[in-house]
C-alpha cells in the first residue's frame, strides 16, 4: 500500500508539467481531495489520466473504424485514389485528389487573410485600446465565433457571393488578371469565396486565443523595453516575439477548424471536384463531399469511397498539424536563439 | 460553508430529477396495445410523410408511425438489413439491391413528383422553352451562349443576350438529379454514354448547389443561370418554369396536373412490379420530367400485429392520403395505379397469412 501511494505521488508530480485545466473542476470536489494527501491525490491522477486514456481511445477507435469501411475501395483503388482526379459515382471512377486540393488551398486563402487580420485585432485589444474599446470589440468577435456554420453559408450565398461577384472579382481580374489566380468566368462562387467565408468563420478562433497570448506576455517585458526607450511598436515587437509560440498554436486551432468545415463551405465553393489555377473557377473539399453525397450512397464501393475521404481528411489533417508544429518548433528556436 | 451545502443538496436534487426522467422515459416503451412503426428514406416525400402519419395518427391513436428523412439511398440500406419496417425511395430499388435483400420487396409508389427547369436571365418576359435536345446539350456544356440558335429556334421573338449560360446543378446526391439525368439518358444517347443516371452524376459543367435552396439561391443570385429543383419547391417559391417539349411534340408547363397525366400516360408499359421511370413519357398532356416516390416493404411480414398495421396505414394512404398530395405540391396518383398498387398492398402477408381482407 505505501509503495504503491509513492508510486503515484511520484508520478503525479511527473504529471505537474501537464498544464491541466484546474478550473473546470468544481472548488468543493477539489478541496476535499487535494489536502487529505496520498489518498486523494491517487484518485485525481487516476481520474485525469482516464480522461486522456479516453481521447486517445476515441481517436484510435475512429481510424479503426474509417480504415475498416474503408477497405473496399482502399483494395480496389490501391493508391491511385490518391493521385485520380476523377469522381463519377455513377461509373464507379474514385478519385481524391481534386478535393485534397479543394480543402488546402482554401484553408490557405483563409490563412492568408485571417492571419494578418486576427493577429491587428488581438494586438489592438491587448497593446493599444482602451478597455472600454477593447470589451465590446472582443465581445463581438467572440459573438462571430458562435454563428452556426449554416448560416454563414446562406450570407454566403445571399451577400458575400453577389458582393465578390459585383465588386471585388471584376476588381481583382483587372488588376491581377495576368496571374492565372484570377483569370476565367466570374460567378462569385468558387475557391476564392470558400476561401473567403472560412477566413471570417476562423478569424475569431485565432484573434480570441491570440489576444488571450499576448494578454499572458508578462507586463515587464514591456515595461523593460519602455523603459530601454522603446517605441510603441518595438515593445510590441517584444511581445510579439514573446508569444510567437502560443500565436503559431492560435493559428494551428483556426487551420483545424479551416480543414473540416463543411457547410459553410459547400454553399459557396460550388462544388465541382476539378484542379484549376485560377481562384474563380468551382472547387470541392473533402469533407463538403462527404456531407453531399453520403445519404445517397448505395453501392458498397461508393460508400467505401466515401468513407475512405474521411480517412484521407484525418491524414491531411494530422500531417498540415504536424508540418505546422515543426515550422512553428524551428521558428520560434531560431527567435529564441537570437534573441539570447 | 452552509450555502455550499445547499448547492450541493440542489445539485443532488437535480440528478435525482434527471434520472427519475430519465427512468420515466424509457419506461413507457410498451404500455399495452400501442402499435410501434418504425420507417425511413427518401427526403423528396417527407412533407407528405410527415402529414399522413400525424392525420393517421389522430383516426388510429393506438399506432405510432415514425418516418425520418434519411435519404433514398439509406432506406434502401435499412430495408435491406431489416431495420425498419418500411422504407421510401424515389428511385426504384435495381435488381440487384433487390436480390440481395433476404426477402421479396414490394414497391408500392404513394405520390408523383417532377423536376423543372428554372433561369435567371434578364430582359426575358414570357417563360423560356426547351426542345430535350437543347436541355442537354446546355448541362453537356454544348451550348454555350443564351443567344445560341437552337434556344432561339423554341423561343421566337424573345430578347436572348450575349451570354455565357452558367450551369446549376445539385451537389449533394439527390433523386431530383437521379431522376433529370434519367431523363436526360433517354433523350439523349451522348449522355448516356458519357454521362449516365444518377444520384450524384459527374456533372461535365457548371456549379453544385447543396439542396433545393442551395441551387435557387444560386440561380437567383447569379444573372445567366439554369438550374433544376423539385416542382413542390419551385411552386412554392414562385421561380420562373420552363415549358418542355414532350414525347408528343407540345411544350407543357410543369404542373400538378401534367405530372398525373405523364404517370397515367404510362400504365401501359408499367410492369407488373410497378417499377417503372415515367420520364419522357407519353401523352399529349404529360410533362416529360416527372417520378413516382414509393414505399419500399416485404412481402412476407415477420410480425403479424405490425404487418397489419402497415398494411392498413398503406391502404389509407394512396386513398385518403393522396387528397393532402395537392395542398403540399404532390401529384396524386391516377386510378389505374391506385388500382394496382391495392393489389401490391393485398398481396402483403404474414405466416402465409394475407394480412388485408374483410374490407
């Protein structure tokens, strides 16, 4: 009994480096454990612990159950879905590389823009507004954050898309027009509009856990370059600097939540699984295929196919996270470094 | 300290409440003679669906009937496994869905529906028409401009611009687009071969628009579209209609009436399984884009209280039923069908057992 308490208490001091969200417990639960000791403090590690054991449970279960429905169409395709571009469920052709395409490079036109965007509200709210700016500014972006998707898929289509199509396509194929990004018809539904909705749907996730970074920044790192004789702007670089890593994490959240959404999306990307050059034309994701086409879907190999996407947006998913966490690692060592 | 306790015993009091629900509402499963009936498919037919199950719930109040809109191809799915009572499809099953359930299927067709062709084009007053041919080579991405000679040919004196067309179609697997390019496969044979029919066809132009709505809100928002959606959804938000030509050579408006008449226009060559595509039908006044939806249930009946409490609810239905079909944008069914669909109805059994009789 006593060595098996030390071995817990051991572990639960192992386990401190975790930070652990302490305020979702409620005060009185938590009080009546934590001073009885060994006893208590077993209980709660066991109790975090399963709670992660059941994420990571959660997870593996649903690869499982993807690659399983999946292997049909995993079979019979082999890796060429990976590489055709070709969907005809009527002939029973599967391909995923027109919707791999579809949902990268919309993620990364929404990045595109709401990362600047995000990161001027959150230096705004935390550096230079006042608070009686800076709380109902929060609190509306916040609100945007809480808008169901489908509705940002009927604005989309009923003012964002005739907006782009009126004033800002024809804009752009002027100017750019020499870019293949905006060359062909203009319809006002497309990449460039699916791209467009995902960067306001994800602009509040990164500028709400972006504000709550820089906000964590220690005031005497400003202090101190104030102090130096710093400008405005350089004690802001300070921070910046700072809270690169938790702003890199902020971004990660937004591309998550760019990756896998899917009604917003499908109303205004047109839907048309194609690879064009140009941001004007029709394009399609992986998830929107699947919320499309899944209640239809009676063949054994149509299903299998569709679930195989499924699995294909997990993959794409957990490689963007993993090629995003090694950027953000070399990045924020070479600041680091340099800044030492 | 003591207003801790007092939320504690009110947290406690909560649970207790919550459970005594929760116990409450599994309890009353089964009281008595209360018949459960579980069915599910296709979305097209729902608002009826759900009109006949509360106006049958209130003459048989014993009978709890229960239809969720799953889509066509997940009623096939689960009337195949067995795990619903009926099923709904607005196709008919293949053959070879149909071999592979573990028994004989009845199709018994409830309502009629249709798909119509609707535009956004400006400076155009009376309504556009359309030869089949032309509707094809349009979603073939063949005809390209609105002034293009063929649409002009059906369409004397009308101000036709300059314009690309751009192309709506569903994007979400559908019977509205299973049925379209059912009728685009019969009037045209490139189609056909590069194309095919389908829920979810690999369209060769144009945008996808998710839904009845997702594809009106595009035609209406962008100038130069064409589109299709379902006839109940087009009357309902007053979108402009084109006449299409039929089988007989008359243009006909996409009406209730019309629909009726493309379905009457084919029992002749209905088969005996009622299993039967009614576009491009005959008939002077048939509109040529038109569909049955149907109930999908055994033959042979497991369980001989539910087996006649579907029966009957299938009897009422393409009787009374079929006089709410009008006020929700359905085609009923005509007589000639009733008729044979009473015989599908009859031939339902349990334990070799007809199950409709003494009425």
């Amino acid at each position: 009994m006593k060595e098996r308490s030390k071995k817990v208490k051991g572990k639960s001091e192992e386990g401190k480096f975790f930070p652990f969200p302490f305020f979702l417990l409620p005060s009185a639960f938590s009080r009546r454990l934590s001073p009885t000791g060994n006893k208590g403090d077993a209980i709660f590690h066991l109790a975090i612990s399963a709670t992660s054991v059941i994420v990571v449970l959660i997870v593996i279960a649903m690869i499982m159950a993807l690659a399983s429905h999946a292997t049909v169409s995993i079979r019979q395709f082999g890796f060429s879905f990976l590489t055709s571009r070709e969907w005809d469920p009527i002939k029973g052709h599967f391909g995923s590389l027109a919707f791999i395409y579809g949902t990268i490079v919309s993620s990364l036109i929404a990045l595109f823009i709401s990362v600047p965007l995000s990161l001027g509200i959150a230096i705004f709210l935390v550096e230079q507004a006042p608070p009686v700016i800076s709380r109902p500014i929060t609190f509306l972006v916040e609100l945007l954050a809480a808008i169901p998707s489908v509705v940002y898929g009927l604005w989309g289509i009923f003012v964002l898309a005739p907006f782009l199509r009126l004033h800002v396509e024809p804009l752009l194929a002027r100017w750019f027009g020499w870019l293949p990004l905006f060359q062909g018809p203009i319809t006002g539904i497309g990449l460039l509009t699916g791209g467009i909705i995902l960067a306001i749907m994800v602009t509040p996730i990164i500028s709400a856990v972006g504000r709550d970074v820089l906000a964590a920044v220690p005031r005497t790192q400003r202090e101190a370059a104030l102090a130096l004789g710093a400008t405005k702007w350089e004690s802001t670089r300070v921070v910046l600097v700072n809270g690169a890593p938790g702003i890199a994490g902020a971004v990660i959240l937004g591309l998550g939540r760019a990756l896998g959404e899917t009604m917003a999306v499908t109303m205004v990307i047109g839907n048309r699984p194609q690879i064009s050059a140009s941001l004007f034309q029709p394009s399609y994701t992986l998830a929107s295929v699947i919320a499309n086409e899944f209640t239809e879907a009676t063949a054994d190999i149509y299903l299998s196919s569709l679930v195989e996407l499924g699995l294909i947006l997990f993959l794409v998913t957990f490689v963007v996270n993993a090629v995003a966490r090694l950027l953000v690692w070399r990045v924020t060592r070479g600041t680091l470094g340099a800044a030492a | 300290m003591p207003s801790l306790k007092i939320i504690r015993r009110g947290k406690i009091a909560l649970a207790l409440i919550s459970l005594a629900a929760f116990a409450i509402a599994s309890c009353s499963g089964n009281p008595g003679s209360e018949i459960r009936l579980q069915g599910a498919g296709a979305t097209f037919p729902n608002p009826l669906y759900q009109k006949w199950l509360s106006e049958y719930g209130k003459l048989h109040p014993n009978i709890k009937i229960d239809y969720q809109s799953i889509g066509s191809g997940g009623g096939i799915k689960q009337i195949q496994a067995r795990t619903i009572d009926f099923g709904a499809s607005d196709s008919p099953m293949k053959d070879e869905d149909l071999k592979a359930a573990p028994g004989e299927i009845l199709h018994v067709p409830t309502v009629l529906g249709a798909v119509v062709i609707t535009y956004n084009l400006s400076g155009v007053s009376q309504p556009l028409h359309f030869s089949p041919d032309v509707v094809a080579d349009i979603f073939m991405g063949k005809i390209k401009k609105w002034n293009d000679a063929r649409i002009k040919a059906d369409n004397a004196g009308a101000n036709l611009s300059d314009t690309d067309i751009t192309v709506v179609h569903r994007s979400d697997g559908s019977g509205t687009s299973a049925v379209f390019t059912d009728y685009l496969s019969k009037i045209s044979a490139e189609w056909k071969e590069k194309v095919g029919a389908g829920t979810s066809p690999n369209w060769p132009v144009g945008i996808g628009g998710k839904g009845n709505e997702g594809v009106t809100g595009q035609v209406k928002q962008t100038p130069n579209t064409i589109g299709y959606v379902e006839l109940a959804y087009a009357v309902q938000n007053n979108l402009p209609t084109a006449p299409i030509k039929n089988k007989a050579g008359n243009f006909i408006e996409p009406t209730i009436d019309a629909v009726t008449a493309a379905a009457a226009g084919s029992v002749a060559t209905t088969p005996e399984d009622l299993r039967v595509s009614i576009t491009d039908a005959g008939g002077a006044t048939a509109y040529p884009i038109s569909s049955y939806t149907y109930i999908l249930a055994y033959k042979a009946q497991t369980d001989e209280t539910k087996g006649k409490a579907l029966v009957d609810f299938l009897w009422w239905g393409i009787h009374d039923g079929e006089a709410f079909a009008k006020d929700l944008r359905y085609a009923p069914l005509p007589a000639d069908i009733v008729k044979r669909a009473e015989a599908k109805i009859s031939s339902i059994t349990a334990g070799g057992k007809p199950l409709r009789g003494g009425q």
